[in-house]
C-alpha cells in the first residue's frame, strides 16, 4: 500500500538531506495497478498528471484521484489539491484501501453550470457565495440512518456554516428544532458505492460523512436521497462548503496555466494544413477549408483501408463490415464485450453529465451493438442496427433514415449533431492500462 524509499543518506550542494520518496500503488477500472515512487508533498492532480504522462493521455483536466474504501463500501474524489500523503495516512492497517484513476467528467461541472439549481425539494445557490463570507444554501428531504438501528428515516435536513442539521419538527428551520449531525473541518463526504446491499438504505443515491479519524462503520453518518440529482446536489453543496475558494482555484488552474503560454508546441508549430492539388503547393490559411480537407483525407485513408482489406480477403467479404471490424475497435470509445449493468457502472463512475457515452457488443443480438449515453444524470441504452442496401453494408440508430458506412462515422456525427438522441456526444469513457 505504502513503502518508504530510503536515499542512503545523500545531500544535495547545499548540504541538505534528500526527501525520503514514498511509493504507492494506483489502481485502474480493472484492477490492474502500477507503483510508483512519490515526493512526501505529492498532491492529488501531480499523481493524475504524472499518470497522464505515463500513458499517453490527453490531459483533458477530468482525469481523477479517487480514495476507495472497500471494508465501509463508500469512495469519493480527492480534490487536486489534497496531500495524498494525508490521506493514507488515515488509512488503518488492515483495511482494503485503495487509490483509483480514472475519469471524472463531472468533478466540476457545478463551475460549467453556474446557476440556481432546483431539484425536487431541494434548493442550492449559485457559486456568488465564493467571493463572500456566506456558504452554499441547501436544505430538503433526505433518509437517514437512526443510530445504532438497521432503519431508516426521513427528515428535513439544513446546511449551515456551522455544519448539518437535521429538524425535529416537520421542515422547520428554527434555532431550537435543528439538531446537529455534522461539521466538516476534519469530515469529508462519500458515496455509498451499494447503498442497498451494503447498508439497507431505501434507494441506492447514498452518501455519507465520514471523520478523518475515524474509520469505524459505526462512526459513519449514513444519509440517501431519492434521485441522482438530489445526491448530486447535496454532495456538491458539502464539498463546496468545505474548501469553495480552493474548488474554484483548481478548476481555474489548467485554463489559466494555457492562457499564460502563448508558445504553441513544437509539434503544433510543425504541423500544418497543406494542398498539393496543384502544380505548387500552398499553406491552408482558412479554418474551414483546413477542417474539409482533414475530413476528406480522413474518408479516403478510410475508403483504402478498406480496399485493401478486401483483397486481402477475398471478393465474398463484405468491404463495409471488414471497414468496421479493422476501425472501430482500436477506438477508445468503443468497448466490446462489455454488459449493459457494466456500461452503466463506467459512465456512473466518469460522470453522470450529459453527452458521457461508450459504444459497445450487443448481448442480445451478435450483428448488432449498443450506445449507451448520459442524458439527465441517466444512463440510456440505443441500438445500433445494420442496414443492407444492395449488397452494402450501413449502420443506423433512426432505422436506417440515417446511413453511416461505419461506427466511427455514426460517432463523429452524434458528436456534431444530437439527430434523434436526447443530446450530442461529448465525453467519452476511457479506460487505460497502467
């Protein structure tokens, strides 16, 4: 989980002792992991960027440190900022303990959509509260967990600067029926990651607030909501409360560390839109006509690959399933064998913001396969079905109005046009192996 690496006494020209490194393990969707030496002063976003490097990644700014607790069932985002020494260090030694990278497109989606949010019973303020003295208001309906007792029950709960409270007397918010649950200063919240299974809770959008001193279930502030927005509200509301500015100065951060370097990079400048359609060849100035002529070599690579996959094998191949088959898999969008209660989980775990989306096999039907997309914080599922004309081959989600010769096609016009989804695609799920 945790090792120290000695430096056998050396200095630097100062005559100062090296830091001692630490190493740690980090774990991916799959359980895979990779170790890695760390600074004593590593914060959460050096650990994401370090693995980004690693890998190849495009530094997208979503990529997330997660603390998984499996012994309580309950895990959350380490903020960028967070010492990732500092948390281990709450760890206990004989608990299932675990870091996670991976995505997280919805980590500050509250700074994307800064506005009044109503949902349900439940109301939140926008984020003017940053630049004054005051914290995010929040207060409605949420189960709780009585003490000591395996059931639940509903109350009217109020956030406050002086912590969360629960009413005693219907939705009342006075002083003297509010009584006190939890304050935050050394407090982080969770979700219940089987809020059902795990801890019997009425619907399974659980969270919690758990003490950065103690890791006893029975130390654990279990609360549910009755949809995913409330428990998105409510979370969003907490971690804001705890360290708002500190939020905000982490979203900020990479768009202004890219305003800040007008450079481009090497490969950037070396790299630019060419015609060689006439007797000399000349520099593509306009956007547009760059951006045409990228998508027109893109389809002819594509019409070769094609060709030469069919005289590879044989004239009785279909050329567009063969386009499909050589194409689409090595997407990263794209994850085969892949069951619905799984695709669910992923995006789940990447976000639950529109537009979040993976493409993946059919269970039920072999010749065909299933996009699954966020829309409204719910994961929905849309068949893609083959459509033969004339002895080719096309994929459509509308019953073939809507013709692509292959999956890739279908993806990059859903991302430019929402057609007959409930949004366009925006996010995809990315796994990676560390």
């Amino acid at each position: 989980m945790l090792r120290t690496s000695t430096c056998h006494g050396c200095v630097n020209r100062e005559g100062e002792r090296c830091v001692s490194l630490q190493v740690i393990k980090v774990y991916n969707e799959d359980n895979t992991s990779r170790a890695v030496e760390v600074p004593p002063d590593i914060t959460a976003r050096d650990i994401c960027q370090l693995f980004v490097l690693k890998n190849h990644c495009i530094d997208d700014h979503s990529w997330t440190l997660f603390e998984h607790l499996s012994h309580l069932g309950i895990e959350r985002t380490i903020e960028d900022h967070e010492s990732v020494m500092e948390v281990l260090s709450g760890w206990g030694m004989e608990t299932d303990s675990r870091l996670y990278f991976r995505k997280n497109y919805a980590k500050y989606e509250f700074f994307n959509k800064p506005l009044v949010r109503k949902w349900s019973d439940v109301v939140m303020t926008d984020v003017t509260f940053l630049n004054s003295s005051t914290c995010p208001e929040i207060h409605g309906h949420l189960h709780a967990k009585e003490q000591g007792r395996k059931s639940w029950k509903k109350f009217y709960f109020v956030l406050r600067r002086s912590g969360l409270y629960l009413s005693n007397k219907g939705t009342s918010k006075e002083p003297r029926h509010l009584q006190f649950i939890a304050e935050f200063s050394d407090s982080d919240v969770y979700t219940l990651l089987s809020a059902k299974k795990i801890h019997g809770a009425p619907t399974d959008f659980g969270f919690c607030v758990k003490s950065t001193k103690s890791g006893s279930p029975r130390d654990l502030k279990l609360l549910c909501a009755d949809d995913e927005q409330t428990r998105t509200c409510w979370v969003t509301a907490i971690r804001l409360f705890k360290c708002g500015m500190q939020l905000y100065q982490n979203y900020i951060q990479p768009h202004q560390k890219q305003k800040a370097s007008p450079m481009r990079s090497i490969s950037d400048n070396s790299l630019v839109a060419m015609d060689f359609s006439g007797h000399k060849s000349r520099v593509i100035e306009n956007p547009s006509e760059a951006l045409s002529v990228a998508v027109e070599e893109g389809l002819s690579w594509r019409r070769k690959s094609c060709h030469r996959l069919s005289s590879h094998e044989g004239p009785s191949t279909s050329q567009s399933h063969l386009s499909n088959i050589a194409l689409h898999m090595a997407q990263p969008w794209f994850h085969s064998k892949l069951s619905r209660d799984e695709a669910h989980r992923l995006i789940t775990q990447q976000g639950l913001i529109d537009g979040v989306f993976l493409l993946r096999d059919s269970q039920s039907n072999p010749k065909t396969f299933v996009l699954s997309l966020c829309h409204t914080q719910r994961v929905k599922h849309f068949q893609i079905l083959p459509v033969e004309d004339e002895g080719d081959l096309f994929y459509s989600l509308d019953d073939g109005h809507t013709r692509f010769t292959d999956l890739i096609q279908l993806v990059e016009f859903y991302q430019l046009n929402r057609g007959v989804l409930p949004c366009k695609l925006k996010h995809h799920c990315a796994r990676i192996t560390l």
